[in-house]
C-alpha cells in the first residue's frame, strides 16, 4: 500500500469558479454543480484552472462514484470529472527534479506540473486525492491515456528531498510505470506532483474500485496555452466543438514578440545613437523600431508575489514577472550596449524611463548578495529612473507588471561620445500583459489609449541624465551560493551582466541565464569579463 503524504493542512485557495445552479446535499454538507462556472468550456463544461481540487472516490446512493471537491471559492463545490476540463496554465511549466523524471520515466527537462515544487508562486490548479468517502480502500487506476506527451502522478516533497529519497510514483502512461496505487481509506488528501511532457489535450480514464464496485471517468485535460479550454469538449470529447471566432492579425507593420530573447539597445547608426530592439542571438538577430513592436507578457509570467518585494504590491497577490534568467515560453527582456565600445564612450549609456502609461506599475530590479531586491527602475514610486551601463555589456535584470492590459513606457537613452559629442533617442515601447487584449489587435509605439494615464511626466532632458547616473561595481568573482532558481524572490545575487565582447554567451535564445557565480567564472576563463551589479539611484532634475 503506497503511504499517504498529507501536505499539513495548508490550502491555497483563489478566485471562486461562481455557479449559477446549485443545491444542497445535507447528508454530506457540499454544494453539487453541474457546470456552470465563470469559465465554461464546450458543452457547458466548466474550465478549472486554479484553486485546490480534490479527486475523492465516495459512495454515492449506494454506488460508488469518482467525483471533484472544488474548494476554490471557499465553499465545497462537487464537480463530475466528465463535465469539466482541467487547465494546466503555462505558468505551471517548470523544474522537473530529476527523482520524479526517474520515477515516471519522463524527462528532467522542463515540464508542466501541477502540485510542483512552484505551486506555492502561481496561480494554478491544485489536485489532489481523498479516500476516505469510499468506505475502505480505493484502487485507482489509469485505464485509458490519450495525448501529445507523456503524464505522470508521483508524490516527491522537499523533505523527501532532504534525505535524497526516491520520489514515489503513483500511475503514469510511460511504459514500466505503475496504472495504478491504492488510497488508504484514511487519506484526508495525497496531493502528488502531476507531470505533463508536452502542451496539448490530453484525456486521463480512470477507473477507481473500492469495496467490489467500480467507476470510471474521463477527464480532459488542456496543458499550456497551445489550445484555449474553452472550446474543448469535456470527458471522452463526444461533445462537438463550437467553431472558434476568427483571431485578429496583425498589421504588416506591427511585430509581437511573445517569447524568446530580445534586448532594449543602444544602435550605432551614422555615427549616432538609436533606441532599437534586437531580436535574436549576438550570432543571428534582427533589429526592429520599438515604434513597430509589441512586447507580449504571456499568462505564464503570472506569479505571486513573494515576501521582502512590497515595491511590488502585498506578498501572495498577483504579478506578471519575467524572471532575470530565461524561460521557455515568455518573453525575456536585456539591455545592450555591444555597438558602443567602452573607448567610444565618455562615461557610461543612460536608460531613461520617462514615463509609463497602463493600468499598473513596472518595476526592473534585480537581488543583491544578501537577497535584498535592488530596484533601478520602478513607475509606483515616480518617474523618472535612470539606470546605466558601461559599452559593450549586455544585461538581463527581473521585470514585473502590477495588473493585465496595455503599458506604454517611454525610454530616452543617450550617451556621451569620446569626442564630446552627445547622443540620444527617445522611443516609446507598448508591452501587452498577460490574455486579457490579443497583442495582434494592439497599436505600437505611442499607441491610441483615450484612458491611460501616465505615472509621471519626465523634466530631465537627455543631456542631463548623464551627470545623474548609478555607479557600477565591478567583481571578478560571486559567491557560489547565491543559486540560481525560477522562482520569483530566488534570482541569483545581482543582474546578469556580460561586458566587453561577451555580450553574446547570454543572447542564444532556448538556454537557462546561468548564475551569477557562473558567469563571474566563465568571465575570467575567457579573459577580462566581469560581472557587477547596478545601483538604483534617483536622478536629479
């Protein structure tokens, strides 16, 4: 018999799935609902995609039956697996630890988990396995499996961790895993790790037994954000599928960039400087106007946010983070100096955000050696901010935005040639948070928003900032135990930072930022590289 793990009570509860029809089961004290959710699905199906979630096996009538506990909203919601469809949001792709890859015989590459080690940081599903409503023992089975990966359930906790324990594989669909495990009939919850491979529709069948009856039930399941839930039919798919409403595209002139590696940058052009945006790698990029380009923040950047970042908003409410290192799926925003080597320079390059329009705050920060979050740009307390960098880095810093919908920031960023001479450019770049408006549909650059509001009006000109920017500290060396972690709050000690022809080692799109440690490392295996950390410091007008 597999040991029930309990998690210590705690839940994590979110926005309430409403329900239209409802009526009381008094024997049991739950509400029951036949689907009507906020997010409905086809056929009416609710779409369940955060908040916690039980799978409980209990007899129903005389029979037994597999039905879900939805306590998103606070009170108990009992929900048929066949008329609902799970949602694996994005944000839940992740870390897999490499005991539940061995366990499940999937990868330890990325994948989207729910119940992971992250699920305290996002806003997602949280199921879990109740046993005691069947009256004894339940043996759950995985008796049918269709999908684009491969699925897993395993228990494997960061005190399993710890002792360097196995992780405990419950049923999967890889060949040589377990279809099944037994639910001690005293299991208040088993809340395991559950493992997708690939983004997709997937349909779990399972079969649960339980005093010599059975039942079995079919769940959809959407992970990622390849396909929208709410056109996906419920349980086995023999709802049909309303026609989908055709999307937006894009003017020719516009271009969204949704995930992958782009840098804010400072271009040589005829001698002068322009506030461009390059797309791509050091070795195969492409440059765009910010006037032409829309940056979309996906839902996947959705987190909480953690203790010690109240610059934010309150700890556990939340935000839309794109994290210092890259990851899959979402957006990953630098700055780059590389067209402006230190020798052409007088001083250092100046980034500027005048102001910000959009129904929140922005913030750019980064952790210093002690954790603390250092925050060189940050709209909720004023405007303007200055942050600056030596010629020839490249730079990736933490990004977050306060609320969903559309943002204007306006940058000027200018320098001081060798010469004297001094340069400038000042752009407006328009960034669409999270699903609420499709990027397609969004003007560039200044745009047409009749409400935004700016947070601040900028009084410093472009030839002023230079006499008002951070000082940059140069080290050789960071403490190696300053790790690097996807999880917000858990950055490694200080902005990553490449100078003078290295800027390319953090531009190939696909690959993890390595810490800050790794970098210093690598920096002084190459030669002359090093890695500092950027102030923040307020400019004066």
């Amino acid at each position: 018999m597999t040991e029930a793990l309990t998690r210590g009570g705690r839940a994590f509860t979110a926005a309430a799935l409403t329900t239209t029809a409802a009526v009381l089961l008094c024997a049991a004290g739950l509400v029951v609902a036949g689907g009507s959710g906020d997010a409905r699905a086809a056929g009416g199906a609710v779409v369940l995609d955060q908040g916690e979630l039980d799978f409980t096996p209990r007899q129903v009538d005389g029979r037994l039956q597999l039905q879900i506990d939805d306590r998103a909203g606070g009170s108990t919601v009992v929900r048929e697996p066949s008329e609902v469809v799970l949602h694996v949001v994005p944000s839940a792709l992740q870390y897999t630890p490499d005991p539940v890859a061995t366990a499940l015989g999937t990868t330890n590459m990325d994948s989207w988990q729910l119940g992971g080690w992250e699920a305290a940081n996002i806003f997602a599903a949280e199921p879990g396995w109740k046993g005691t409503e069947a009256g004894g023992d339940t043996e759950v089975a995985l008796s049918g499996f269709e999908g684009p990966g491969v699925f897993g359930l395993a228990t494997y906790t960061r005190e399993i961790d710890s002792v360097n324990g196995p992780a405990i594989a419950h049923l999967g669909s890889a060949e040589g895993v377990p279809r099944s495990f037994t639910l001690a009939g005293d299991t208040e919850r088993l809340p395991p790790i559950w493992q997708f491979t690939a983004e997709g529709v997937y349909r779990l069948t399972f079969t649960v037994t339980a005093g010599g009856a059975t039942d079995t039930e079919t769940l959809a399941v959407v992970v990622g954000d390849d396909v929208d839930p709410s056109t996906v039919p419920p349980g086995d798919g023999t709802t049909p599928t309303p026609s989908a409403s055709p999307t937006p595209t894009a003017t020719a002139t516009t271009h969204v960039i949704s995930e992958g590696h782009v840098d804010m940058a400072a271009r040589k052009v005829d001698g002068e400087l322009e506030f461009q945006l390059k797309e791509g790698s050091e070795l195969d990029h492409t440059w765009h106007e910010p006037g032409r380009v829309v940056l979309h923040v996906r839902p996947a950047a959705k987190r909480r946010i953690p203790e010690g970042h109240d610059f934010l908003g309150t700890p556990g409410d939340a935000v839309w983070w794109l994290p210092l290192q890259q990851n899959a799926g979402i957006v990953w925003p630098g700055w780059n100096t590389g067209e402006f080597p230190r020798t052409d320079l007088d001083g250092k390059v100046s980034f500027r955000l005048d102001s910000v329009q959009g129904p929140g705050n922005v913030a750019m920060f980064y952790s210093d050696s002690t954790g603390t979050p250092v925050v060189p740009l940050n709209s909720g307390d004023g405007l303007p901010d200055t942050h600056t960098l030596a010629g020839g880095t490249h730079a990736h810093f933490d990004w977050a935005f306060s609320a969903e919908g559309v943002y204007r920031t306006t940058f000027t960023v200018s320098a001081t040639l060798a010469d004297g001479t001094q340069v400038g450019d000042t752009q407006t770049l328009a960034w669409v948070v999270g699903d609420d408006t499709d990027p397609s549909t969004v003007t560039p650059g200044t745009g047409d928003e009749p409400t935004a509001t700016p947070t601040t009006t900028p009084t410093a000109s472009a030839s002023e900032t230079g006499s008002a920017t951070p000082t940059a500290t140069a080290s050789a060396s960071a403490s190696t135990s300053a790790a690097a972690s996807g999880s917000p709050g858990a950055n490694a000690s200080g902005a990553a930072v490449s100078v003078d022809g290295t800027s390319g080692s953090l531009a190939s799109t696909g690959a993890r930022v390595s810490t800050v440690a790794e970098i210093a490392v690598a920096a002084l295996v190459m030669g002359g590289g090093a890695v500092f950390l950027v102030r923040r410091r307020r400019t004066t007008d």
